[in-house]
C-alpha cells in the first residue's frame, strides 16, 4: 500500500474538501474558461489528486505537469501553451477517447517567476480553449495581483474521522505525529517509524577556516595548494603572509 495505489480516481471518492470540489464542479462544467483555479494548502492534503479527480469525473483527459521541475522559462511555458492550441491532444486522438483536455500545473510555487508570468499571461488569453487548475503550497504573488483572473481556493486537511474512515486501526497518534498529511501517515504505517540521526557538533579547535582546511589536506596526505605555483615551467614555493587588518602578501622562497 502506498499513497499512489490507494489514490482516489473519482472526485465523490476525495475525503473531505467539501467546499473545494464544488469549486472545481461550477468550474469544469462552465464554459468558457476565462479564468483559473489555484488549490493551494499544506503538503500531503490532497490537492493535486483532487485536481486530478475533478478532471476525470467531469470527462477530461488530464495533462499533469509538475511546474516546478519542468516550467522553469519563458520556452517552456510557450512549449506547453503551444502543445494545448487545440482542445483534444493527439494522444487522446491516437487513444480513441477525444477528451478535452484539462491541464494541472503542480507545485507552481516552485516555478521561476518568469515562467509564472508567461503563465499568467496564458490564463488571461482570451484565445485559450482548454481549463487550467494549478496548485502549490504557497500563492505566487502574481497570482495574487491578478485574482480577476484565477480563483484561489484554500484547502485545508481532512478531518480526523474523515482520515480514520480509510483504516481499520485507530491510527489517532499517528494523524497528530504526521499532522494530517495523509501521505506521510500512509508511509508511517508501511514502513514504520523512522531513526532519527542524533546531531552531532564538532567541539570547537579555535583555528580559522583556511589552516583547518590545510591541516584537512594534509591528513589525507594532499598537496597544499598554496604551497607553491607553478612559474616559468619549474616549481617555486611560496607561502603566504596573512596578518589582520593587511592585504594578503605573496613571498617566494630564497
């Protein structure tokens, strides 16, 4: 069990979100798609898997993007707003089902500003056919200046006896350990608690960065690298003469 084999495929299957999934409801099946939805919340409530049920259950073909990993420029948006000009992609087409298409730009709050620029710039184009749902942890702040335009809808976590309903054992300790992230409670229960590495400090030795770094080059038997320079094609050592308050001295040995 994982959280990806026990995830819902139909929106009435979502725990909870009430409030949410009839946003995202009056927004699937309203056209046309003048604005956005942005579902934004802590990690692990379900967001991005509500996204994805609404799309399905309302009889879309769900293009899910990971915006933080894939959207990190201006070519990537336009890459992605080119590929979606037409409402059904070809992989639908190729497939048989001629579903339109609905895309879900994941964790947006991880994008470079630029790309969420190019991304508000899409959301506003009136040309646009096919619905945007995005999600973060986090609103971009310009997501936030352009609220004409996408609807930010604040998810919070399931409740505690929504959460219980999906097991058979009381897990009441572990919804407070994992603080309602349902992702971190599945994995809590398949692979147990984790170690914890006890922090450790070095006691302190009183020298500065540069001599801790030579001694360091010097136990694993190393050549200093200011030792010497190379000069002329023959090797000549030099040291360096560093006192406070002075400009750093470079002296060849006679």
């Amino acid at each position: 069990m994982d959280s990806e084999t026990t995830r819902p495929e139909y929106l009435d299957d979502v725990l909870g979100h009430e409030e949410p999934k009839q946003i995202l409801k009056q927004y699937l099946t309203n056209k046309p798609y003048t604005k956005a939805v942005f579902l934004t919340g802590s990690p692990g409530i379900g967001k991005t898997t509500m996204a994805l049920c609404a799309a399905r259950t309302f009889g879309f073909d769900p293009l899910e993007i990971n915006a933080s990993r894939s959207i990190r420029s201006f070519a990537d948006v336009e890459k992605l707003r080119d590929a979606c000009g037409s409402a059904i992609r070809i992989h639908s087409f190729l497939r048989g089902n001629m579903k339109t298409t609905c895309v879900l730009l994941d964790e947006v709050d991880g994008s470079d500003p630029h790309a969420q620029a190019k991304i508000m710039a899409w959301i506003k184009d009136p040309l646009r056919i096919v619905p945007i749902l995005c999600t973060g942890n986090d609103v971009p702040t310009i997501f936030k200046r352009n609220k004409e335009f996408i609807e930010i809808v604040r998810c919070f976590p399931p409740r505690q006896n929504e959460i219980q309903k999906m097991f058979n054992t009381d897990i009441t300790p572990i919804i407070k350990e994992c603080q309602f992230d349902v992702r971190r409670m599945i994995h809590r229960l398949q692979y147990g608690s984790s170690d914890v590495l006890p922090k450790y400090t070095l006691p302190p030795t009183g020298l500065s960065a540069e001599e801790t770094f030579i001694r360091h080059q010097k136990m694993f038997q190393l050549e200093d690298p200011l030792a010497s320079v190379q000069l002329d094609f023959q090797r000549v050592p030099e040291y360096r003469v560093d006192k406070q308050d002075n400009a750093h001295s470079l002296k060849a040995k006679k």
